[in-house]
C-alpha cells in the first residue's frame, strides 16, 4: 500500500503550553541550529591553519579529519534511544555545550592524534545535537501545523556563512584558532542558557520502549536511501566543485570559487523558500522535484561545461538539494510507529553514509574516466531520489 508522507503523524506528543510564545519557541530552536552550525563553521574555517600549525601533509590531515564522521556514525545507535529516554530538550541543551567546549579543545591540538581525539568527541557531540535538534525541529512543525523544517536548516547554512565570515575576520586579526574557537564556545553557551526556556519539552509514550531494538522499518530504509542519494550529491559539491571550476570548466583562478558560493547560495534560499513550497506542493511531490532538479543541474553543468552555463547548473543543484534533507528528517520524525529520536538516528545513519562515499566515488570514477561522468552519474543518483519517492510504501 503506497501511503503519502504528508499524512504520517508526528509519534512525540510536545509538552507545549500557550505561555510559551510560538514565535519564541520557533526562534530558540532556529537557533539551536545556526549555533550547532556556526560551531562547525568555526572549526572548518581554521583548518587550513591548524594544518599548518601541526605541519600535517594532506594524507595526514585526511586520514585525521575522518575521526570526525567516524565519531558520528558510532553515536548513532546511541544517540537517539538517548532523545528517546531522556527528551530532545534535555539532550540538547546539554549536548550543544558540550560540542561547544570541544570546538575549544580542537584549538589546544598540538599533536596530531590529539586533533584527531578531539575531532571524534566533537564528531560525538555533534551527532547528539543533530538527533536532538531536529527531533525538535519536529515537535515544532506539529506545533505550527504546517512545513518550517526546512527554514530550520537555513539557519544552519546561514550559520556556515557566518562562521566563514567570523573565521576570515579573526585570520586577519591574527588570532589563534584557540583564542576563536573560545569566543564563538562562549558566545554559543551564553545563548544555551538563555534560549534553552524555549524550546519544546517533548516526552514518549512508555510502552514504545519495546520497539527500541526491532528490526529496520521499510519506509525509515526508504527515507534513509532518499536522504543518502540527496548526501551524495552534496558531498560531490561540497568537495568537488571548485576542482570541476578548475579542469572542467577551466574557469579562471578567482573564479574558481562561483560553482560553490553559487550552490551554497541557492541551497540556503531553497531552505526558507522551502517551507511555502512544501505547503503548496506537499512533501512528496516536492521530494520529486527536488530529485528532477538536482539531475538537470548536474547534467547541464556536464553537458555545457562553461562558466555561465555550469554556474547555472550548480544553482539548480543547490536549489533542489536543499529541501531533500530536512523533508526526509520532517518525514522521519512523523512516523506513527517509531519515536522521532529513534527514526531520525536511523535515517541520519543511512544519509550520512551518502555524505562520506559521494566524494569517494568522484574520484574513484574520475580516475578511471574524467570529472564529466563523475558529475554524470552523481546526476543519475539524484535522479533516484523521485523513483524512491515514487515508490515509497509503509509496510502494515
């Protein structure tokens, strides 16, 4: 029986009272968002310094930046029976502390397996946040009755802008990752505090307890490979484009960085435009498009490999990538029979997969072809997120 997204309710029933206002409670968990966001920002932005500062080689700081995934996706079975017990408000106001006193310790590294110890807490802490914080970006949508997942995870891109910014800033400044990283750790914990009173104080029922360890659930499978298709594509953009720039589309050296500012650009702006088209389309029907458009662009920049047309194509891209992630969690999260922390870390589990063997598979087949199928068959991947969609059932 094929069933609509649309209709799948939401399992966590919100401890939501009126004194609380909408707005506030909409506000402080945007927030929780942009920090988590700007917290990964800050440390993505120093890179290249602390690279520098413990003089890594590039397979170096590669296999020493893989502690990070490595630390999420083992906290992912963990992770959300510990939303599940404990409620996402608690977790999250907990855990956003904690990744905020680590971004500091990646500053301290002075050794490389010290980064990469504290890469993979931070990876921990991450993942905690992530489960916690979507679960309730869930309860919110249930609240207001209506799409806002995906402005919510605007407000994690714009967090990346803002953080690039602040990192540029603090480069000029001459200050050390330490002295920055501790800035934006106590700028995030000053707002925990504050913003922490407003956000939804979910529970779960008790006698969902038995089905914490039951087998995989089909339609929670479905979303997780929509959601890994989705990943794939934004890996190969993340950490490919400015490459494709530069061979492919032989666009000058200063503008080598228009295919990525273009996708992440036109990324954020799917993210707040995201919610109205969602209302007027439904989610499954937009999930569609979003797997048509993210086809289009990539095969328009591959087929027409010149600076106006591959920027074109990378601003589709980024404008059908954007609403596939937080639709897939929104989904998830309105499972009738799985608690929302529970769904969300099954789905995150198998996306996330996407996000770390998109870049692989790059170089993998542009080693033994070129950059041009690469991108090809990234395009046929999303491709695969409206045949999935198409076909998305909930077993009885």
């Amino acid at each position: 029986m094929e069933t609509d997204i649309d209709t799948l309710p939401i399992h966590e029933q919100p401890l939501y009272s009126n004194h609380i206002n909408k707005r506030n409670m909409r506000l402080a968990v945007a927030i929780f968002y942009f920090c988590q966001g700007l917290c990964f920002a800050s440390w993505a932005s120093r890179i290249p310094d602390i690279k520098q500062a413990l003089h890594l080689s590039e397979a170096g700081l590669g296999s020493i930046l893989l502690a990070l995934p490595v630390g999420q996706l083992l906290t992912l079975p963990f992770s959300g029976r510990l939303v599940t017990k404990y409620g996402s408000k608690t977790i999250l106001s907990f855990a956003i502390i904690l990744y905020a006193l680590e971004l500091t310790n990646l500053g301290w590294a002075t050794e490389a397996w010290q980064l990469a110890l504290a890469l993979f807490v931070f990876g921990v802490c991450g993942n905690l946040c992530n489960i916690a914080v979507n679960t309730q970006g869930v309860g919110a949508e249930k609240v207001y009755a209506r799409p806002i997942m995906s402005s919510f995870h605007g407000a994690w891109s714009i967090a990346g802008f803002t953080g690039a910014l602040i990192g540029l800033l603090m480069v000029n400044l001459h200050l050390t990752p330490h002295q920055h990283f501790f800035m934006v750790a106590a700028l995030v914990i000053a707002i925990t505090f504050f913003a922490k009173h407003y956000l939804i104080a979910g529970k779960t029922e008790a006698g969902e307890k038995k089905k914490l360890f039951s087998k995989p659930d089909t339609v929670l499978m479905q979303l997780g490979i929509i959601g890994f298709c989705s990943m794939a594509a934004e890996g190969a953009m993340f950490d490919w484009s400015g490459v494709y720039f530069k061979e492919v589309v032989l666009a000058p050296s200063k503008l080598v960085i228009v295919g990525y500012a273009s996708f992440m650009v036109m990324m954020a702006t799917g993210r707040f435009v995201g919610d109205k088209v969602i209302a007027r389309l439904g989610r499954k029907r937009t999930l569609k498009l979003n797997g048509i458009l993210i086809c289009t662009g990539l095969m328009v920049a591959v087929v027409f490999p010149y600076l106006i047309t591959a920027t074109i194509g990378f601003l589709i891209v980024g404008f059908g990538v954007s609403c596939v992630v937080p639709t897939v969690y929104s989904a998830a999260g309105r499972h009738p029979n799985v608690p929302p922390g529970m769904a969300l870390a099954s789905v995150s589990s198998i996306s996330f997969l996407g996000f770390l063997m998109g870049p692989p598979l790059i170089g993998y087949i542009a080693q033994v072809a070129s950059l041009r199928y690469s991108y090809a068959v990234i395009g046929l991947i999303g491709l695969c997120i409206t045949v999935m969609v198409s076909k998305l059932k909930v077993m009885d």
